[in-house]
RNA sequence: GCGGGAGUGCCGGAGCGGCCAAACGGGCAAGCUUGAGGUGCUUGUGGCUUAGUGCCUGCACAGGUUCGAUUCCUGUCUCCCGCACCA
C-alpha cells in the first residue's frame, strides 16, 4: 500500500472546504438552526496544546454532526483579546499589546485551521476590535442609565503584582485568579454592575437551563441565596439591625459582634476602648494569607458599649470582630455561643457567658459546662413563651412575633456582591464617561462613540498607562463644553465576553450591537462547550448581562446557553497538561507524526468527553491503527452486502447516531471499529460510504479524502447523515455470532488441552447440534473453519449417517454444539 | 467544615438491577507475515479443573434491601474538584 500523505491530504481539503466557503452560513428560515459554540479564548502567543485539541475538537464533532443532520449549523470562533497577558509582556518586551495580541491571533488561527474545524470565519471577531468594543461602550451607558452600572467608593480586592482591582469572583480565596498573588483590600472609587439586582433571576433561571449539575451548584452557592430574619437590636436607643438565619436562637444571644471593617463602628466606641479598637481595627486590615484566613483566630476588642436585646430585655456587650464580614448582611451579628460554632470560640476565648436555650431530644446541655456549640434542632429551652416547641418549628412563630412587635422582618439575604467592572489597565475597553468640575460625571453620547484607545501610551509608566496620554484625559465636557478629564479605568475582560455570543449573529454590523432579528433567530446557544474554571465568572456574567439586555429591550430571552458541556482536562504524568506544567504535547507534535485526524480521533475516544483523561503517547498508536484499518478497508469494497452485513451496518448506524446525540463520543467511535474490524473480508460501497459518514465529525479530512477516491463529487462534510433502517436489524444475527465466537472458543480449547497433554495436531473438527439450529451453523461454518484453519464437518445429532466413533454427540445443548475432534 | 464527583484487569476506560463483568483501546507474551526491523494478522493475558460446554475468586471496605447488585440503600476509608468565618 502506497505511504497515505496524511499532511498533504489535510492542507488539501482544509483548502478546498475553504474556496467552497462550505461552513459560511446566513438565516433561513425554512431550516433548523443550530448554534454550537466553544468559549472564545485569549489568544496567547503560544501553540495549541492537546488540551486545547480536545476543547475545540469537541466541538466541532458536534458541529458536524448536527449540520449533516440537516440543522443549520452557526459554529463561529473569536479572540478575548483585551487582557492583561498582552499588557505584561508590553511592559517586559516592548512589544505593543496590538501587535502581540494580533501576532498572536493570526497564530491561532493558523493552528486551528491545521484542526480542520469546520468554523464560519466569516463571522470572526476580537473583542480588541474598536468595532466590537464600541458596543461595550454602548451598553455600558445603557446600563448606566438604567442604574445598572454605578461608581461607588468602597474596599476592593487589590493585587499588588496586576497593579489591579479583582471582581471578587476574581480574588477567590483571597488570591489573584491571573497571578496567584495575596490580594489586599483597598478604598478606591470604582465602577459595578448592578447583579445584585438579578441575584433572584439567576437563581431561577438555573432551573430551566441544561448544565452540568455541579456548575449550577457552584453558582447556586455563588449567588448564596438564605432566608432570615432581620432583628433590631437597641444600642443607646438607637436601632442596630442584624440578618439571622436562626431566629429560634435569640433568646440565647449573649453578646454582639460588629465587623472590624464596619463604616459606622467608631459609633460604638466609647471614649474609654478608642485607642483599642484603632489598634485592632488596623491589625485586621493587614493583608492576610490564604493560610491566615484559613487558620485564623476569632479575634476581638470591646467596644465599650451594650445592646439591648428586645426580647429579653437583657443588656449584652458589643464587640469589634475579625470574624464577621463587614459586606454580608448588616455587617453585624448576634451572637449565640450555645448554638453557633464561631460565636462560641469567642465566648469562650474572652470568657463571655453562654445561654443553651436548645435542649438535644436525648440528653440535658448545660451553660458552663458545654465543650462545642449545638447547632443541630432540638427543644426549646429558657425562650419565653417557645419553650418545649421543636426549634426547628420554632422559627416561624418568633419570626411572627418579632414582625407583631415590630422588632424586625423576615428577610432574604444574598451572599453574591455587584459586579467590579473598572480596572487600572491599559488594554481594555475605555469606560465612556467624563469627569467634569461643573457637570460630575458625564457620560459620552453615543455619537462620540467609540472612545477609542490611543495607542501611544507610557508603558513604563507606575499608574495605569492610560492616564500618561494627556490627548486622551484632557477632554472638553460634552454638557458645559468646559475643560473635563476622562475616565481612564478600563472595562475587565469579562464584560467583553459577556455578549460576543450575540455578536456572531450580526458580527459584521456596522451600525447596531447586533440585529434583533438575527439574534433571534440564532440564540440561544444550543449547545456551549467550555471548561468549568469560568462557573463563576464568565458564565454567571454571561447570564447576567442577557438578562440585563432583555430588560433593555434588546433581545427577547433571558438565558443565554440552553446546553453547556464542561470537557474534562487533559493530564499528563499525573498533572494538568499546561505550559507552566511543562507537560505540553503539541498539536504539531502530532499531526507532523500522524496527521491530525489521528489526534482528533484519540482525544475523542480514549474516554468521555466530560472526564479528565490521560495523555498517553502509545494509545495515540492505536488511532493510527485505526484510521488505518478504515483507508485499508476501501481495497476490500464489492458486492450489494447480505443481510448480516445490512443488520450490523444499520445497528451501527443507530448505535452511533444516538451516541454522538449524548456525547458518548467513544461509543460512536467504537460502534464503527466494530465494522470495520466484521467487514473486513469485504463490504458493499454504500456500506463504506456510511461507515465514512459515521467517522467524519472525528475525522473529517481522511474521510473526505477517501469519500473523493470513491468518486463523489460532493463534499462529505455536508452529505446526509445516514438513517438507520431499525427493520434491517436482526439482532439473531448478534445473537448466533456470539454463539459461533463461543463454540470457537470451546474448540480451541480442546486443540490446547490435545496438544499440551497429548502433543496431538488437530486434523479435523465434527460438530453435532439439533436439528433445528443446523441452518444457523452452517452458515457460520466459513468462517468457524477460517478461525481455527481446520475443516469443520457438521452434523445433526440425529443423523444416522454422521460420522461421531467416540459418541459426542449426546452432548449437544440448545445454542451448544458437541465437539468431536481428529 | 460544607457541597459535588469518583474508587472495576498491568494501564486508559465500558457496563449502572438478572442475559455478559471487563466492551473498545493500550501494554505485555507467543505464533504467523517479513531477509531483519517496522507494519499487518492470529491467539493468550485472576486461580483451579477439564476433550471442552465447569467450579472458585473478583468491580475500595463492612453491612443491608432483593429470588438476584459492580449497578439501589447505610456506614467507613481513599482520591479528585469546588466553596469556605455568608450569621
């Protein structure tokens, strides 16, 4: 056999799908749409990894496949261009984030093409593009008119080595998502959005969407949604509020906490603790450590001053606490050592009574002598008019009686803070609002958009490069025309890809965001494949914003991606393949060795899609062999197929059509090995062709290739997908197989058994079986003779002329032959 | 600590109530092919037993439900992922 080209074939047809223009695609109305699409990616200047291989892969299997199922298919690819890599390696290098990122596009583009995916380039955008981040811009005033978007001074997330504020969906765990460093609180006047007002909406929304259960449980967790009751408590007869999910323990409150960050704490101080509570107000606004947060002790001064607790009447003393989130709820807490693990550490370390006013069902709690706090349900003990109720039915009648005597109101509370949209960077979409002496804060009219970025900027410069070019701050105030200064915050990268989704639709207009009809015709996504790094930020911002834009009339859904896949990660000597790992296995490395489709095939068929997978470089072989096998498998088409053939061929067609609907990529795959691997003596053309089909979303290019050999004009990438004929499938056919492959089985086993104890060489095998399955056999004879390279006889075990001198036959079952062996 | 997921052969992984544990791929071993390699093909790969169509062991561990469990339930252990002082 000829050596096959694999590279020359690739580059061959990649060229031809391309002058075809076959994968451009426009409205149409009397087809069915459908929109896959796989996270856009910031474009880095390095190659395609095998990680990256499997993500857009996916997708493409998918794309494909769906498009030969007659479904208008939009499968469009961008760049999240704006970002801080770029702006880095302009501060090392000297390099212009422009020309590093748009060098770095133009690399991946090529790499992705060398994938053969079936991407409409036509629609290609970069959020960098001024005619993409014009509408940044645009929505950005939308939003500011509608009070979504809203500057506000107040502590943020701040990485020192970014020289940047975090979204807090940034600053998880108190490091920096892009650097890993400590991230600082700091006092900075900043833009959000307003998702809070949406945390409910999202929360819903998630019920009626298809993703993987987890992503919706982190941003179920996310958005943190809890129902309480809000409580005054009195201090100096003025009312402090407090959130408490656990009214039933109120009458247990022995004490208070106040956040050590809290705005109005000073309040609180007498003149007596003053210099304490400074002392331990700066402490706590020290950077702290992961670690710290994680072991951190309950720390806390006296304020000097006492609560009282309308309930009870009882006065408690207040304290300034390290442990109580000064964001979350009133910034206040009451605290009840009995019952809640935090307040009881702190009771105990400064030596503050307890009160158990929850008896467990099954023994007696008392108030000096509690080791930890109980925090289960039980009886309620010492609580006024509550006791001997179940506390847990017990909340409902205080929360009642708290509202009749208008101490408080239940309450729903949201641990999901508003959206820190403005950062001290340089390469992003510049905030269209201007600062003016006389006017305030003005925002651009939308005729002056885009504000565009200037180029010539001072990238050494300590502060946001931004603000060094004085052509771009010194502005002329668009109200009083008065001497202004711009805003020179820039938008983070998340707002970019919180519409590019919309954009494909109508990614070329010049004059609107998108068109409404476009848009609606093409969203929602229908199926969205990414990694589930972005649960929390890409994909909740995603949801956000589309509800936001529906609200303003924009679009008419609220959810932008009906189906979502996360697709595992792909590990190498037991750690995440990346180039910080330095574990990579290029594309290249590959496709130079093997030819692409052998990477495509491998990653989709060494396990689900969904679960992490090893690299392995020997089970890339085994696609080889594979791909392999089916060009072979073309010297051996002839004939019109029996009906065996026609049964497997349709159960495979059916098999894998349902597979690949389910993601079960490697059942899809297998279900055409196993062709390949029966009809390997011959099979009828239009067989060939169907298995070509069933390979192609996983191979597209050597099954074009091989689709043209056979002498089709029509390019396979847009052939129909074959249809199994459910009445052509005789599982009888599986059935006597298995039945013959054991027989087999049991023959060879007797040639060893002859030949290790009696070193005898088998001559000739007779078989004996009922009358009734004798048609069954000897169809199977051919090929029972083929794998054991003997002749077989066959009998009925009634016949008196068979030939059986050592009586076997009497040992004949149903589905079991009697063997007899010379 | 809380939440999610997973533990199957030498390895990657199928199976998710009985028909079948280990499909499919890899590795390894033997044989054939080849001048030798490579490729390709065939067979074997828990134990015992055997001119076979059988037994035992076995799907992290321990219990349970069931006529029947890798599959469902409970507990334990291990690993991965996410969140983490959210009152």
């Amino acid at each position: 056999m000829a050596e096959v080209n694999f590279q020359k074939i690739e580059k061959k047809w990649q060229k031809e799908w391309e002058k075809a223009g076959i994968f451009h695609v426009a409205e149409d109305s009397k087809k069915r749409k459908y929109y896959v699409l796989e996270m856009y990616p910031y474009p880095s200047a390095s190659f395609l990894h095998m990680g990256h291989v499997r993500n857009y892969t996916l997708g493409d299997v998918y794309a494909r496949f769906r498009r030969m199922n007659g479904f208008n298919v939009l499968y469009p690819m961008g760049y999240d261009s704006f970002g801080l890599p770029a702006e880095t390696a302009a501060k090392k290098e000297g390099i212009h984030p422009k020309k590093y990122t748009e060098d770095a596009i133009k690399k991946i583009i090529e790499y992705m093409k060398a994938l053969g995916l079936s991407y409409d380039w036509n629609r290609i955008i970069a959020s960098h593009d001024q005619n993409y981040y014009k509408w940044n811009q645009f929505f950005f005033l939308k939003l500011f008119e509608k009070g979504l978007a809203y500057r506000k001074k107040s502590p943020v997330n701040w990485c020192e080595k970014c020289e940047s504020v975090l979204a807090d969906e940034e600053a998880e765990g108190g490091k920096c998502w892009r650097c890993g460093n400590e991230v600082m609180k700091k006092e900075l006047e900043q833009w959000f959005f307003k998702i809070t007002d949406y945390a409910e909406k999202l929360l819903k929304g998630l019920d009626r969407i298809d993703w993987p259960e987890r992503i919706k449980v982190m941003q179920k967790n996310w958005i943190g949604k809890s129902y309480g009751t809000e409580i005054d408590f009195e201090v100096e007869g003025k009312a402090w509020p407090i959130f408490t999910t656990r009214p039933d323990t109120i009458y247990g409150v022995t004490f208070m906490v106040i956040s050590s960050q809290h705005p109005r704490l000073m309040e609180l101080v007498t003149e007596n603790q003053k210099k304490e509570v400074e002392n331990f107000v700066r402490k706590c606004q020290k950077a702290r450590t992961a670690e710290e947060i994680e072991n951190l002790d309950k720390q806390g001064v006296f304020t000097g001053k006492y609560a009282v607790n309308l309930l009870t009447k009882e006065k408690i003393p207040v304290y300034a606490g390290n442990f109580v989130l000064a964001e979350y709820g009133s910034g206040m807490v009451m605290a009840v050592p009995a019952h809640d693990q935090r307040d009881f550490e702190f009771a105990r370390k400064y030596k503050i009574p307890m009160k158990v006013v929850i008896q467990p069902k099954n023994c007696k709690l008392s108030s000096e002598k509690i080791e930890k706090a109980y925090i289960d349900e039980g009886i309620m003990a010492d609580s006024g008019n509550f006791n001997g109720m179940l506390s847990s039915k017990a909340i409902d009648p205080i929360s009642d009686f708290i509202e009749k005597k208008k101490l408080g109101k239940r309450a729903v509370h949201y641990k999901i803070r508003d959206w820190l949209v403005s950062r001290q960077r340089y390469w992003g979409t510049p905030i269209p609002i201007i600062y003016c002496g006389k006017c305030g804060v003005v925002p651009v009219p939308e005729k002056d958009l885009p504000v565009l970025l200037p180029e010539k900027v001072d990238f050494k410069a300590k502060t946001n490069p931004l603000s060094s070019s004085k052509e771009f701050v010194n502005v002329k105030c668009p109200l009083c025309e008065g001497n202004a200064r711009r805003e020179t915050d820039t938008m983070g990268g998340f707002v970019d890809s919180s519409w590019y989704f919309l954009r494909y639709c109508d990614s070329k207009n010049k004059n609107k965001p998108f068109d409404e009809n476009k848009v609606g015709y093409w969203m929602p996504v229908d199926q969205y494949v990414g990694g589930a790094e972005h649960a929390v930020m890409h994909l909740i911002y995603a949801r956000f914003f589309t509800k936001a834009l529906k609200d303003l009339g924009f679009v008419t859904f609220d959810e932008p991606f009906a189906r979502l896949f996360n697709q595992g990660i792909v590990y190498k000597d037991g750690s995440k393949m990346s180039k910080s790992s330095g574990n990579v296995v290029f594309q290249t490395d590959i496709s130079d060795k093997y030819g692409i489709d052998t990477a495509r095939l491998f990653l989709m068929f060494v396990s689900s899609p969904d679960k992490q997978m090893e690299w392995s470089d020997e089970g890339v072989e085994g696609s080889f062999r594979i791909i392999n096998k089916l060009i072979r498998l073309k010297e051996k088409v002839s004939g019109k197929g029996d009906a065996r053939q026609e049964s497997k061929m349709n159960l495979a067609v059916k098999k894998a059509t349902e597979s690949l609907e389910k993601f079960e990529y490697p059942r899809a795959i297998i279900s055409v090995i196993e062709c390949v691997d029966a009809f390997s003596d011959s099979l009828s053309r239009k067989n060939y062709e169907i298995l070509l089909k069933l390979m192609h979303p996983f191979c597209p290019h050597i099954t074009e290739e091989l689709w043209h050999e056979l002498g089709n004009k029509s390019f396979i990438s847009l052939e129909k997908w074959p249809k199994a004929d459910e009445s052509k499938i005789d599982l009888e056919f599986e059935k006597q197989e298995k039945q013959s492959e054991l027989v087999v089985d049991d023959i060879r086993n007797i040639f060893r058994i002859l030949k290790e104890k009696q070193n005898k060489e088998p001559k000739k095998v007779y078989l004996y079986m009922l009358p009734k399955e004798l048609g069954v056999y000897k169809d199977a004879k051919g090929s029972i003779e083929k794998s054991l390279n003997v002749p077989v006889e066959i009998f009925a075990v009634n016949d008196p002329k068979k030939y059986d001198p050592q009586n076997k036959a009497g040992k004949a079952k149903p589905g079991k032959p009697a063997i007899y062996i010379e």
